[in-house]
C-alpha cells in the first residue's frame, strides 16, 4: 500500500480542479470569488485568454501597462480558495490579489467604499487544517501599503471612501447572528468576507505574496444588507479595486 502525499501531487501538470497547466498563466494572479467577475478585470486588459473554466474556477490572462496578468476566481469560501492558491502555485503564480466583496461591519462605511485588509479573523474550518490556532493570518506588508497608496491616490476628489484594518472570515454565511456582528464590531473588526484567511495563510506556508481589497457590499451595523439595491454601487466599487489591484502589480511588479 502507498499512501498519497498531496503536497506532491500536481506538480508539473494541468491541475485537476482549475484546469491550468503551468506555461498559461502569469506570476501574479487577481482573484474573484464569483467567476462571472472574471470578465469584469478582463475589461482592463489587452491581449485576452481565456484559459479555463472548470467548476467555481474560471481563469483568463491578459496585460496591463505591459504586465502579464492573470484573472482566476476562487468561489465563495475558504476551501475553494485554498485549493485555487495551492494550484495556481503550481504552475507559477507567486502573488495573489484578491479582489472581492465584503460586508462592513463599522460605522460610516457604504456600499462601494474600498476596503483594504491588514489581517483575518479566522472564524474558518480551512486553516485550522493548515496552521496551529494562533498563526496569523495576515497580507503582505508591501501589497497592503501599496493597495492602500494607490486606492488613496485613485479616489481622491471622489466620494468613495477608503478603510482599512483587521477583517474577519467567515465559514457560514447564514449563519452569522446579530450576535455575532456585534461582537465582530466591539473587537473593531472592519468588515467580514469568506476568503482572506486561506488566502493569507496558504500564501504563507507556501512562500508566496497576498494581499485584498475589496468593495463594501453592505453594512451589517447600520442595516444595510446585500438585499437593499446597493448593486450599482457594489458594482463601481468592484471595478475601482480592480484597477487598484493591477495597479499595485505592475508598481510592485509582482
């Protein structure tokens, strides 16, 4: 009898959940949870690929200011994203930024205002699999600094507002109760999405860069839910993190 050992397998090949083989995407990667978003930040680049669409995962490439980019989304949740950062990294891609959506959790923050991460909660199941309960779940020093700089710089004179600082995420989207957010809220948490902590920790065992941005879908603390017509404003505030997102790449040229 052998045993698998799935740190060493993929290596080398088309990976079985994303579909990618190495050789088709770049070094950096924006990531999506929703892959109908995909096409969204392909809308910023020239030259576009569609390499694969297998499952949540939907993967395009193309440039940006002359930087090879690619677009792959995650799904909702930390175990789809987990396996799409240890994929991806098997065929190149060595940083990751995600690009989502998220729900505020403090005063003052609207639907599509940018939220830069300085660190996750991990209220998930996935990297408890990963690392001992206090590892950190934290973004890259200079992908964050540099996504706030630039999202700074991009809204200035404009209505939209950037915040940054510690989110949370989350396993069960239903399941988060009034008494939950509010204990998120006392702890000054900033806002609470389902991807981040896999992202950051994966990113961290494996040698690799991460960092997020995300638009504010809602706020959990003024009453204002996904279900309150805030798309539009959800929306704008997608494609400005976008563009804050690739900029960051080709500063960093990550």
């Amino acid at each position: 009898m052998s045993t698998v050992d799935k740190s060493a397998e993929g290596v080398g090949v088309r990976q079985f959940h994303i579909g990618i083989a190495p050789g088709e995407v770049s070094s950096v990667a924006l990531l999506p949870g929703d892959p109908f978003r995909v096409p969204l930040i392909a809308e910023f680049l020239t030259d576009v690929k569609d390499i694969a669409h297998n499952r949540e995962h939907r993967t395009m490439t193309g440039y940006y200011k002359g930087k090879h980019i690619t677009a792959t989304s995650t799904g909702m949740g930390c175990p789809s994203t987990a396996i799409a950062v240890e994929e991806l990294a098997r065929v190149g891609v060595t940083s990751f930024i995600r690009v989502g959506s998220s729900a505020g959790l403090q005063p003052g923050i609207v639907p599509g205002d940018l939220l830069i991460s300085e660190g996750s909660l991990r209220n998930d199941g996935t990297t408890a699999a990963y690392a001992h309960p206090g590892f950190p779940a934290v973004p890259d020093l200079a992908i964050a600094l540099e996504l706030k700089r630039i999202a700074l710089e991009l809204t200035a004179g404009t209505e939209t507002q950037v915040h940054s600082g510690i989110n949370a995420s989350d396993d069960a989207f239903y399941a988060e109760t009034p008494e939950w957010i509010d204990t998120l809220n006392k702890l000054g948490i900033l806002n609470v999405e389902m991807e981040s902590s896999a992202l950051y920790v994966v990113a961290r065992l494996r040698g690799l860069r991460a960092g997020m941005i995300c638009s504010t879908s809602s706020n959990l603390v003024e009453g204002a839910s996904l279900y309150s017509g805030t798309h539009d404003r959800l929306k704008a505030g997608w494609m400005t993190s976008i563009e804050v997102a690739l900029e960051t790449a080709v500063s960093l040229d990550l």
